[in-house]
C-alpha cells in the first residue's frame, strides 16, 4: 500500500524530476520551485511537483527507486 506524502524535500524533489540537487535549491531560490521553509528545510508540495511533472509523484517506498 503506497502512502500520501504531505511535503518532499528539495533532494526527494530534484530526484522527482530528474535534475540536481543543487539545481532545485536554485530554483527555489529564484521563485520557479514553489517550497516553503518550515524550520531549517525547504519542502515542496506534491501538487507543485504534479503540475510540473503531470502526475502524482511516487510514494515514498518508490523514491528508492529514483536515487
């Protein structure tokens, strides 16, 4: 059974959509990833990711697999 993820860390993010880790942060920087910082560390929404990609993200047992 796959679970729901609230948030996705900017690295669980990048690896979502293929790029660097690097590359995510810098586009949060520059306003073209939505996240918010919720303590210490940026997350992102799955709806942000789901409009970027075109589907819901994985669940979190699959994101393993995308490492």
């Amino acid at each position: 059974m796959s679970q729901t993820r609230m948030m996705y860390t900017v690295a669980e993010a990048a690896a979502i959509l293929g790029i660097g880790k690097s590359t995510a942060h810098e586009l949060t920087r520059r306003n073209q990833l939505d996240a918010i910082k919720l303590g210490g560390r940026l997350l992102i929404s799955p709806t942000v990711l789901e409009l970027l990609v075109g589907e819901r993200p994985p669940a979190p047992a699959e994101l393993e697999d995308l490492r």
